[in-house]
C-alpha cells in the first residue's frame, strides 16, 4: 500500500474519530496506535510510551505549566477588572474611548496572561457590562471582547508560539519577538474600527433622541479628576513591571523561556499576594486546581500530537504529502493560500494547538522549499488561527462570551465579530506586503537571520 493511500487512511480514520465526541487527545492517540499495529512493526506498539516521553522531552515545553501558572494566577485575582477600570479612567475622553479601552485592556491581559480564553472572561466580565450600560450595543461590545482575547495566542508569552516553535525548530525568542509588531498592528485595527463603529451608534442615538426624544445612555458625558484617574494606577502598574520584566529578563538574555516562566510564575504569585491579599491556601488553591487541570489537559493533548505526527513520519505519510504539494508546481503564493485556507478549514474544528502539531510536518518543509521564512509564516498562521477562535461553527471565544453574558443571543454575538474577522485577514495581507512588520523587530534585537 502507498503511503498517499496510508495517508487517506489516515486523515479519514482521524475525522471520523474525532466526531464521534472523542476528546481530542484519545483520538490523536488512538488512530496512531491503530496504524501502529496494522503497518508498524509489532515491536513498536511496546515503544508507544517511550516515544511520547522522548517527544516531550524538550526544555522548551517545560515553560508551558509554568506560563499557565503566571496566566491562572493574574486570572484568577480582579486584575483584569481593574487593569480594564485603569485604562478606561483615562480614555474616556476619547470618542469611543470604552470600546478602545476594552481592547487594549485585553492586549495587557493577554501579555500577561498568555490564554484567549481567560483574557475574553477576565475583561468580558467587566467591559462587556459597562459597555452595555453606556448604550453601546450588545453585538459590539461582545466582539470586542471576543476579538481582544484573540490576541493571548499572538502576544508573547504564547502557549501555541512555544509549540510552533518546537514543532518548526525555530527560536522562541525570535518568534516572540516577532509577534509584537503584529500584536500592535491588531491592537491598532480594533481600536481604529472600535473609534469607527462607536461614532456611527453614538450618530444613531443621537437621531433617535432627536426625533423621538427617546435619551441613550450613549449621549451621556463621563468626568473622571486627576486624583481619581491617579487612584487607579497603583493596582496596574506592578503588573505592567511584571510584564516588562519578564520581557527583559527574556530578551536581555538573562533567562532561558523556562526559567523567564518559572519567574514570572512566583513573582505573579507574590504579586496577588501583596495586592489581592491572595496567600491563604484556600484562596490559593483554585489557582494550582486550574493550573494542573489545564496543563495536564494540553501536555496530554501534546503527547499524543507528538506521536500521532511520529508515526505520520516513520509511514512516510508527511514526506509523500510534502513531495505531492511541492509536485503540484504552484506559485510561492498560491501556496500559502492554499496553506492558509486549510488552517482556516481546520479552525472550524480543531483548537490550534492540534493544528500545529498536525499539520507542521506537511505545510513547513514545502513553505521553506518556496523560499518563506517560517518564523514569518508562524506569525501568520497564528493570525489566522485566531480567527478561528471567533468565527462560527465552534469558535471559542463565541462560547466564552456567551457564557459570561448569556442575555446576548448567539447569532448578535457572531455579527458582532464578523468585522474583526476581516481585520485580521486585513492584518494578514498587511503581513505579506510588509514581512517587516512582524521580521523586522527580532532581526534588530537578535540580528538578521
């Protein structure tokens, strides 16, 4: 049997599996111990635990449960509630200056905490209330939210950069470096639409009180003194230190990721220990419960990745499908076009951690052949990605923002994020007419590659 026909077997064992319900991970795990007894040798099933250990054994994987204990901790305190409260006291002069802070609330707490998901509960729980009791409406304010915790898989420090770059043998620092001139582009986008959309309902409540005399809670002016808008600094500002030190400690080549995460995991411990009074073990117990649950899940998730992608690679699976793209004779960007539409096809179903994992071995070694720099192309499938955690069928973030503010229907939810989607596929042509944008940073911080 070929190993094309082997990997149609494969691909289509993989699909029906995974909508039979199965947990991502059994399944990955379970088509490759499969094929594992039917086209490996016998000997092989008896490695099975082996291979996963070795797969995993990367110092650079060691930095996940230790970023997702820097993310649970500042999760699970009001930081997000007063970092959005922060930053709104001081843009609220600015026309749309709620929406603007939403967004750029949501880029600190996604720095901060590296998760989309916590980012979208931690500032939505805030923003989207508030931006609702000021008249804005209810589709808008939960696509900004949605949109803005998009950013936890762009902004370093990012769980799905750490597994892109062992995937792709790349350097983290370089690809977190690489994320930040993106990260601000998209940041400058959804304040740009934010300012936009704001202006155009702030004109419709303004007809609509002066034709029917009906008064929105949009006409009405906030006023915040400067010992007020002082007040709100000291909360925020450890954690801003925290971020910038992390970064420094990172960049400035004083740490390895592993030791940056696991510094930043204390000092964020200790920080809602000094600020939020966090120290009891019963306060502090949600925060390792979360941390473990949520690292055993992925690393769990990873394991089974790692082996599903090593026994695409001993059948030659990868390498035909490799071969048979590169053979197809496409032009570099019909290439990524196609490259990028699968992504987009498997967003619909598959968190991106899987579809780094799964895909890596096929779409990298045709992308280099062509002549893309894959730390490039990281950032871009990581855009893109991102859009699957707001477009329908199974965005995530959808679901996050309907549990936190369960009165907005559905369908309002996804009208709201339909325009941020088409930023970031805005951002993504941005990235290939301008490659500097996302290049440019690391190549003057750690040189041209």
């Amino acid at each position: 049997m070929s190993p094309l026909t082997i990997g149609m077997l494969y691909a289509v064992a993989t699909l029906v599996i995974m909508f039979s319900g199965m947990p991502i991970a059994f399944a990955l795990g379970a088509v490759a111990t499969v094929f594992m007894y039917f086209f490996m040798p016998a000997s092989s099933l008896d490695t099975v635990t082996q291979n996963v250990y070795e797969e995993m054994a990367s110092i650079t994987l060691l930095s996940i449960p230790l970023f997702i204990l820097k993310g649970a901790a500042i999760g699970k305190s009001p930081a997000g509630r007063d970092l959005y409260a922060a930053i709104h006291v001081w843009l609220h002069k600015v026309p749309g200056g709620l929406a603007i802070a939403n967004v750029f609330a949501c880029a600190l707490f996604a720095a901060m905490a590296g998760s989309s998901p916590a980012t979208c509960s931690a500032i939505g729980s805030a923003g989207i209330p508030e931006m609702r009791k000021r008249g804005y409406s209810p589709g808008f304010a939960a696509g900004v939210i949605a949109a803005g915790g998009t950013l936890g898989i762009l902004l370093p420090p990012s769980i799905t950069m750490i597994l892109y770059a062992v995937a792709a043998e790349q350097s983290l620092g370089r690809l977190f470096l690489a994320g930040i001139g993106p990260g601000v582009l998209l940041v400058a986008l959804f304040a740009g639409y934010a300012v936009y959309r704001a202006h155009k309902e702030y004109r419709m409540a303004y007809a609509a009180y002066q034709s029917s005399g009906t008064a929105s809670a949009y006409l009405e002016k906030e006023h915040f003194t400067l010992p007020q808008k002082v007040e709100m600094l000291p909360r925020v500002l450890p954690f801003v230190v925290l971020l910038i030190g992390v970064m420094i400690a990172l960049y400035g080549g004083y740490a390895t990721p592993s030791e940056t995460a696991g510094l930043g995991a204390l000092l964020a411990l200790a920080l809602m220990a000094a600020v939020y009074r966090i120290w009891k073990p019963k306060d502090v117990a949600p925060i390792l419960s979360s941390t473990i649950k949520e690292s055993t899940m992925l690393l769990f998730i990873i394991g089974m990745s790692l082996l599903y992608s090593y026994v695409m690679s001993y059948l030659h699976i990868s390498q035909s499908a490799a071969q048979w793209v590169v053979g197809l004779h496409l032009s570099k960007w019909v290439l990524l076009a196609v490259i990028l539409l699968m992504v987009v096809v498997l967003g619909f179903f598959l968190p991106p951690v899987s579809i780094i994992l799964m895909t890596a071995p096929i779409i990298l070694p045709p992308l280099r052949d062509a002549g893309f720099d894959l730390i490039w192309f990281g950032i871009v499938m990581t855009i893109v990605m991102e859009m699957g955690l707001i477009h329908p069928p199974v965005g995530l973030n959808i679901f996050v923002i309907k549990n936190i503010a369960p009165d907005i229907p559905l369908r309002d939810v996804i009208w709201g994020v339909m325009p941020f989607v088409g930023l970031m596929l805005v951002a993504v042509v941005l990235l290939c007419v301008f490659p500097e944008i996302s290049t440019g940073l690391p190549n003057m911080v750690m040189g041209v590659k």
